[in-house]
C-alpha cells in the first residue's frame, strides 16, 4: 500500500512536475511570499564588515525567487537589488574551467573535498596536502581562476564575466565600490594565493589571479539574475532564456556535488541535514541552491551568520525545500 503511494507520487511528479503529492499544484508564487512573509522580521547575524563598503549595504533587504528550469520565475520582496555575487561565483568558474579542462583537472590541480573549515583558512591550505581542498573555498576559487587559460589579466576577467552572463542571459557587470573596496583590504587573499604558489597549487601570477578573483567577486547580480543562473544549472547546463548551452552537460552533476559536499563551507553538514540542496552562499548575503532538472532556489539578505552564510537567505530556502519536499535523498 505504502509503496503503490510512493509510486503515485513519484508519478505525480513525474508526469506535470508541477502537482504536490496531494494532487494540488504547486503555487510558486505564494510559496516565495510565504518564504519571505515568515522570516522578514528575522534579524539574526551581521553584514560582512571586512569587506568595508558590505557593512553598508541595508540589512533590511530581502529577496526570494524561484526560476523553474523552463526558466518561469517567481519573486517575492527585493529582487532588483543587485549585491555583489562573491563566493557565489566560485561553482560558475569551476564550471568554465571544466568547460576548457574536464573535470578531472579540478580534481588534480585543485580537489573536491570539504575542509570543514572557514571559507577564508589558511590553517586548511597548510593541514591538507592537497592545498586549495575544493574549489568553493577561496583557496580553491582562488586557484581555479588560475586555471583559465588566458593571454592577459583582461582576457581572463573577460572570459569570467562573459560565461557568467551566459549564465545568467543577460549582461553582468562590477560593482565598481565593492571592488575598490575589496582590493583596498584583501590581505588574507594575497597570502592564500602566495602560499598556494609556495605549494605549487596556484597556475597563474599570484597578484594578478588575486586581482581578478577579487573583480569576480564584485560582480553585480540581482535575485533575478542569480536564480537564471542556478536555472541554468538546473537545466542541464542550457540557459533556458537564451536556450545558450553554457556548462557541458556531462559536467553539471559535478558541479553540483562540489556544492552539495562544500557551498556552506564549515556548515554544509547541517545544511545537507535539513535542505539536502546543493548550494552555494556568499558573504554579500546571497545563496543559490539547484533542485536538478527543476528549479533553482535563490534568496538574498546580507546579515550573516558566523560561518559567512545569510541567515534569512538559509531560512528561506530551506523553508522551501521542505515544504515541497524538495531534498535529493527523499
Ligand atoms: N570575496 C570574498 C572573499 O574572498 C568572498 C568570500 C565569500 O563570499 N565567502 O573573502
């Protein structure tokens, strides 16, 4: 009995993807305001602040959208504010360096392994032989933009900001403030991509890597724009707006296990344990996660919590995820 229900189901889903298990379909807009709704008045965490110009971005906002992989989208409270993408960049330059490398490069020159660590360690790059762990944290980021193969500084930011505009189907630009403003104090990068250059993990001019990484950084997006580039992800690699092929689609599923298994940094546990999304955070307050062949899920506010990751942006999909029952081990 129990299994022919589960059956059912899984047809239901299979058949409209559209309809809950109960036969109801699916209001995608009232789930976004719901989301929203139910953790507004959250004021839990801080803006980033080692960043200077983040900790004066409005800790108010607040944006969730839903983009299917048909690339219909639903949004709900501040989804035109563009904030700078930061960490959440680092899966799309995995996936233009596996687009030129393969996959298996990413595991031989940088690795897929969580740290269990801050995203920002330079205890993980000296405790783990393979340096740079994974491409989400910023040793590893910071070593796959190394990896593009370019002729100039410009060349390499030029390849960077156009693949991430095919993500997004749309032109992306920086945020020029946040991008003084990040050069002016990246210290902690600077020594990353030295020592990973000490260990022969690094493949380009450190200071010039660290300059680019710290440009993809300031990439501007909005909640729109972000959920077409997870839509992007969920869409086998096709942008679903320009119907563009952006990532091979032999490929997806890695990117995704990286953020599966590394998105929430030191947190990504808990995270696997109530969402069971892949995922990936940013300290300018904005998440991305991929529901593979259906949706991605994105939500934006700056305040964050110890780990770097924002709180009301969690909260919010993962409010979504259950009430859809959306984890990928259901
Ligand atoms: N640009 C930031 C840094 O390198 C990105 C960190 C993040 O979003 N977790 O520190």
């Amino acid at each position: 009995m129990k299994l022919m229900r589960h059956l059912a189901i899984a047809l239901l889903f299979i058949t409209s993807g559209q309809l809950l298990a109960d036969g109801h379909e699916i209001d995608y807009q009232a789930l976004v305001e719901n989301a929203h709704a139910k953790f507004k008045d959250v004021q839990d965490g801080n803006n980033a602040d080692y960043i200077p110009i983040l900790a004066e971005v409005d800790p108010e906002l607040f944006g969730v959208v839903i983009t299917l992989a048909d690339g219909t989208t639903y949004m709900a409270g501040d989804t035109d504010h563009s904030f700078s993408i930061q960490s959440v960049s680092k899966p799309f330059t995995m996936a233009l360096v596996m687009n030129e490398q393969g996959p298996q490069a990413i595991v031989d020159k940088i690795g897929v392994e969580p740290t269990g660590m801050p995203f920002n360690s330079i205890v993980a790059i000296e405790v783990n032989e393979q340096r740079s762990r994974n491409p989400l944290v910023n040793a590893g980021a910071i070593a796959s933009v190394s990896m593009l193969q370019a002729d100039s500084p410009e060349d390499r930011f030029q390849q960077i900001i156009d693949g991430f505009s095919a993500f997004a189907g749309e032109p992306l630009a920086v945020i020029n403030e946040v991008y003084v403003s990040e050069a002016e104090t990246n210290y902690r990068n600077r020594a990353i991509a030295d020592q990973l250059l000490s260990y022969g993990r690094l493949y380009a001019d450190p200071s010039e890597t660290v300059d680019v990484y710290t440009r993809q950084c300031s990439i501007g997006v909005n909640g729109r724009q972000l959920a077409m580039m997870g839509a992007t992800l969920a869409n086998d690699g096709v942008n679903p707006k320009t119907g563009q092929r952006v990532l091979n689609e032999n490929y997806v599923d890695e990117v995704l296990a990286v953020m599966l298994m590394a998105g929430f940094y030191d947190e990504v546990g808990i995270w696997a344990f109530k969402a069971g999304l892949p995922a990936k955070t940013g300290v300018g307050g904005g998440i991305v996660a991929v529901v593979p062949d259906r949706m991605s899920i994105v939500a934006f506010s700056p305040r964050l919590n110890e780990a770097g990751n924002s709180v009301r942006a969690l909260m919010a999909i993962e409010h979504i995820s259950n009430e859809l029952g959306l984890s990928l081990f259901r």
